[in-house]
C-alpha cells in the first residue's frame, strides 16, 4: 500500500497538489454519499491515512526515506481511527459540516475550522539559507456570551426548513441528492435572533504575534505547518496555522528546485584564448575555468552549490550558463588589427568558401536541365 498511490499523485507533487486530491476522494467516498457502505468507510480511512502523512512535512519526509516503518510509532492511531474522528477532519478541510454529516452526528460549535492557511510571502535569500520571522496573525476565539453560536443567549429553533436533519433531498428527474440545508448551512438549527457581542458569527477576532524559525530550502508552494497557533475551539484548544510560502524572485539568481542557475557574460576574446574568471555563487566566489572555444550558452555545472532539499539535507547544483558577448561598435585601429587577425588565418578564416565550393555551379545545372 503506498499513499501516494491511494491518492493518485506523483512523489515530487506540492501540498496543494496533496490537498486538492484528497478534497476530490474524500467527497466521493464521504459517508454520507455511500451510507452502509462497508468497503466506502475503509477506503475512506485508507484516503484520510495517507492524507495525514503526506500534508505533514515531517512525517512525510520520514516516510519518503523509509516508508512506512518509519511511522510505525504514530501508525496505529491513524488505523484505528473511527467514523466521528475522521468527520473532524472533514470539517477541518472543508471548513464545517459536509452535506449535513457532521450535523447527524452531533451539535457543535462554533462553525468555522480550527486549522488556517496563510499565505507568506518570502526573500529569496530567506528561502534559501532560512531565516527566524516574526508572525503577525489573527485567529478566532467562540463568543461568550453566545456559546459560539452567534445566536443571542445562544438560543437557537430547530430550522424549519429541513425539520431539524441539516440536510435537505433535491430530485431532478429521476435522481435524488442530499445537499447541506441552504437556511441552516447544515447545522438542522437557526437563530432566533444574532448575538449583540459578535454580531451572530459566533466569535471574536484576536491578535497575536511570536517567532518562527524557517528552514533553509523553502520554495514557492511549501507549505509549513505551526502547532497551536490555529482558531481557538470551545474547549480552549487551538488548531494549526499553515503558512504556504511565496518566494521573491532574484535578479542574479534563477532557481529551478534545488539547481541554481547563473548567466556570465564573457568577452569573445576569452572564449577564443580562454580564461580563468571568479563568478558569484551562494556561498561566495567560485573560479570558472573557460576552455579554448567555448561556446555560447554553455553551461559550467557545479554540485553542492545550489540549495538544500528540506526534505532530504542534499544540496543541488549551480548552472553558470555563458553568454558571448560583442563588441558593438570598433575603432579605426580595433578594424585593422582585426583584419589582420583574420588574414593570419589564411582559408580557415573563411570556412563558408571550403563549405559552398562548387554549389553554385551545380545549382546553375539545375535550371538548364529543367
């Protein structure tokens, strides 16, 4: 049983990549579109599994390198999870109740999920070496005065108009479907009146602001999760806060995973004679041997020189491509002396001549024989 395999992604796939194929199986084999359906109810605890190892960096890096064994402290728990801990995890993704499942189950609230996103943007020497940031947040905490419910007194009727299920059945034609109460959002319950103190969403907004250190290797697309630092439940206990991270470009340095690629520009003497210049990497100055003719745009490689694999520790490549660069304009005596240049090289400065000789004529016969 590999997960990668069980949500139908590629190894090298991002966490988004991740999320949006589990949201994908995990509404297809959901509970509530396959009631008593047995082998539905174990695919779904194979999907939520994998699910739980993939979109976690640290376990995911420990199973990338040694599979499943090396999970094998924390695999039980996700084995023998039940039914009502796997819905959690539905509202966590889905941000509540999904087509009124979790509202046959139980009342809970307040109505938002404890896990939260955040978009981060970082420098590209940030990204690359890590850096220590300090994170300026908001996160929700459950009205008081309403119980998170967002009802005053926190009173709350029966929604009239699915009779309390959270779910209402749609037909068209000859197929029916459940779909979350529209009046409700699933809950089966509705205010009498919103509550004064949060003006009936149910909670309050609270800053806060602390430290996190981000590892060296980070990239566009990464996803780092930060325990506790979530939206604040009934019981006081926070969800995560996951920081997808955005990653500046540089105007030297192009990256391309782990490789770091460069553009050196060299004069067209040093191509011809060849040279021994210092080019700029991640770590300071390397010497960039050019041979006797090198040629435009190719590339120099050096290993260990690019960034560190946050899963793996290795470290990639730097890429120096050449550029050849002309000169634009010439002096009177630059002309002259290049001319002379050229006649040094007798025939060889003129390879076209060896390479077109007797075309023309043969290409003359063409037309007298047409």
């Amino acid at each position: 049983m590999d997960y990668y395999e069980i949500l139908g992604i590629d190894r090298g796939c991002s966490a988004g990549e991740i999320k949006k194929a589990y949201r994908k199986l995990a509404l297809k084999y959901h509970p509530d579109r396959n009631p008593d359906n047995k082998e539905a109810e174990e695919k779904i605890k194979l999907i939520n599994e994998a699910y739980q190892v993939l979109i976690d960096e640290e376990k995911r890096a420990i199973y990338d390198r040694y599979g499943k064994e090396g999970l094998s402290g924390q695999m039980g728990g996700f084995r023998n999870q039940n039914m009502d801990d796997i819905m959690d995890i539905f509202d966590s993704i889905f941000g509540g109740g999904f087509g009124g499942g979790r509202a046959k189950r139980e009342r809970e609230y307040p109505r938002y999920s404890l896990d939260v996103e955040m978009d981060y943007l970082l420098k590209f020497n940030e990204a690359v070496f890590g850096v220590e940031k300090d994170i300026e947040i908001k996160y929700k905490v459950p009205c008081n005065d309403c119980n998170g419910t967002g009802a005053e007194d926190g009173k709350l009727d029966i929604c009239s108009y699915c009779k309390g299920q959270g779910q209402v059945v749609m037909r068209q034609g000859f197929m029916s479907f459940t779909q979350a109460c529209p009046k409700c959002s699933g809950t089966g319950e509705k205010a009498k009146s919103g509550c004064k103190s949060c003006s009936g969403k149910g909670y309050h907004e609270e800053r806060e602001s602390f430290k996190i250190k981000i590892p060296a290797g980070i990239d566009t697309g990464t996803r780092l999760r930060v325990q506790k630092r979530g939206n604040q439940g009934r019981d006081g206990e926070r969800g995560d806060l996951y920081l997808l991270f955005n990653v500046e470009h540089d105007e030297l340095f192009i990256r391309d995973g782990v490789d770091i690629y460069i553009e050196v520009p060299v004069f067209f003497t040093q191509t011809i004679l060849g040279d021994t210049i210092k080019i700029p990497s991640l770590e300071g100055e390397i010497d960039l041997e050019l041979r006797v003719g090198t040629d435009d745009r190719e590339q120099f490689i050096f290993e260990d020189k690019g960034v560190i694999d946050i899963r793996t520790g290795v470290r990639g490549r730097l890429i120096a491509q050449i550029k050849i660069i002309y000169p634009k304009k010439l002096t009177d005596e630059q002309r002259e002396l290049l001319l002379k240049l050229q006649e040094s090289f007798g025939l060889e400065s003129k390879p076209h001549k060896n390479r077109f000789e007797g075309v023309f004529e043969r290409i003359k016969s063409w037309f007298k024989n047409s």
